[in-house]
C-alpha cells in the first residue's frame, strides 16, 4: 500500500465561486503513480466545500441562486453575535459537501461522463486549502 | 492491499425512484473476499445519487416530496437555456448525496440493523452507472 | 495495509444534539498506530449523523434552527403511518450527511485549523453506535 498526498490552496477573487479542479486532481493523481486506489478530495476550512456536478455555466448559476434561497446570507444568525459574518456559508457548504472520494481505477481518475469536481468557494478572498490524498497501489 | 472495481447499471422506469441496492453491493463485497477494507458506492452520472437510509415505504414517499419542496422541478432554470429540462435532478441529487462508503469488517457489510443502500435516480428511463470500489485485504 | 475498527455509543439527554466527537476520534487513530490512511467516521444509525464544522454555540444553535426550517418536525409524514414520528430525523441527519473520511498524515487526523468531528443526534435518548475504521499502514 502506498499513500500520496498534496494540497492544493486558493485565494478566490470574489466571495463565492465555483472552481473546476478535475485537471488539478488528475495531475496529483498522475504524480502518485497509484494504479488502485481511492482518492479523497476534501475541504479543510469550514466554509467552503467539494462536490461533483456539471461544468455548465447554467447549472453552476442555479446552484448558487438555490444554495442563496436555503441558507440565505443577510440573516440574524446567531453565529454572528461573534462578530463573523458567514454563517450562510458554513450551511451553503454543508448542503454541498464537504469532500468526495474519487476511485482511481488502472491509474486514472475513474469518472462518469459528465462528472467533473469542484472546489465551493463561499467565503474567500483569502487563502484555503484543500487535501488531497491518495491510498492504494 | 487488494482492489476489486465493478459496475452496476440502471434503468428506471420512471423518471424518479428509490433502488434498494444493498444485496447487490453485498454480493460484490463477497465476490471481492476482501475481509477489512471501505466499499465506495457512487454514481457515476450527475443527476442520480447513492444514500444509506431506511427502507419503509412511507419514508420514502416522504424523501421524494421532500426533494421536491427543497428543488422543485418545472422552474426556470438556467440550466435549462441548454435544452435540459432536469436542473432540479442535479440539485436532488445534492441533497441526498452522491456516494457513500461502506465499512467491510469479517468479510461483510458492517452496516446498522437499519442502514439500507439506495440508488436515487432523478431523471431515468435511460440506461446510467453506479461504480462500486472495494479496497483493502 | 493495516485496519482498525472501533466504536462510539452514544445516548443523548435530549433528543437533538451535536456533539463534539473530534478527541475520541483522534485517541481511536493514535491506538490505531497508523500512519498514512483514511479514518471513516459513519453513524450506523439512520436518523443521526456525522459533520465536521465549526466548534462555536452560537453557529451550532444556527445548525439546528436551519434544520428544523427545511425539515421540520410535526408534520403528517408518511413515515408516521408506521407509528414513527421521526421522519424530520431521517431528513436532517441527509443534510448534514451521515460519515465522514479524514486523511490521517504522519500519525494524526490530517485537519484544517477549524475543522471539528460532530456526532449529529436527531432521535436521542437511546443508545446508538457509530463505526470508525481507520485503513492505511
């Protein structure tokens, strides 16, 4: 068994954004030269999350619209008496995931057609991290 | 450390269904005579979704007019400006998540006495993939 | 490759609540003396979960009035036919998800600097079991 594991950071230019980083993922997993294995891609700062969806402009603004009407910013949350003012996005987050796990089959990432991961960016403007490890042989 | 990958296929008669899974991953995982290890269940397609929960018909019931409430379909979605008529599949299938892992302990399943695995499809009646990852020894 | 399975048993005082499960996870992973792997936290039980979030009262108070918004209790659910009255758990416990996998790097849970496990309960007051199982070498 052998394991790999990288980081990859991001400094989002506006508050929320949906970043594609299946390119950025396929090359760590390149790099590990793992044949078999599992892949796990996870968000370590809380208002941010992963997940797997569509790369389609469209899609990608429904998603923020939908996430704005179930946990709207704006509100009195209680998380705020501490003087941040995020708590829409520790929820947007969780109702997108917080990380996936990839299945590396014959070396490479083992995806759908259509399936493509995302890095959910919901309060940045400021360096996050994401880890990125790799288990198999 | 072993890995044994396989694949599941599903087409729903209609366009929406709850797919009791768990004896089949169960005879993968038997297949695999792997005895401690994770077993990644996830779909492969973006608009269907993989789930451990109960299986009662009641609740099931409730899960889909719950979805429905949450992301309705029949909105005007962006999404749609492609020709897609099934934004709302995609934001279902978010809630309920996309895959899951399963602990193998002795060889078996280590699941609670109610912990069902569900496919959740959300726009069907066409021929789409579950990858189904075993790792461990 | 190494695996190491364990348990947590919990029985709440009331019948909602987080708990912060970050110290009991990080002892099973040092007893576990694995250095490079994956530990997978998953509640075994159907209307409870596992989250990794924010340690603050007040954002936790924001989690569970959230909650109760898109999934409130004290509705007709179909579920309740079968003399249940906890669907609004099993819905719940599917927005904040039901496991989790933390990376474990040179011996310790790999996690960002906020990042905290939460036991989820949403039907206490009995006693439920959530699996950890830690795979790796």
């Amino acid at each position: 068994m052998r394991a790999h594991t990288d980081y990859l950071w991001f400094t989002t230019r506006t508050r929320r954004e949906l970043v594609n980083i299946t390119d950025r993922i396929a090359a760590i997993v390149a790099a590990a030269k793992i044949a078999e294995g599992f892949c796990l891609v996870s968000a370590m700062h809380i208002t941010a999350g992963v997940y797997v969806n569509d790369w389609e402009n469209g899609l990608m603004h429904d998603f923020q619209e939908w996430l704005e009407k179930l946990a709207p910013s704006g509100l009195n949350y209680r998380h705020h008496q501490t003087g941040e003012d995020n708590a829409d996005a520790h929820l947007k987050r969780t109702i997108m995931g917080h990380q996936v796990i990839l299945p590396v089959t014959k070396g490479d990432l083992d995806l759908g057609p259509w399936e493509q991961v995302f890095y959910a960016e919901f309060d940045g403007q400021r360096r996050k991290r994401v880890v990125i490890k790799i288990m198999g042989e």
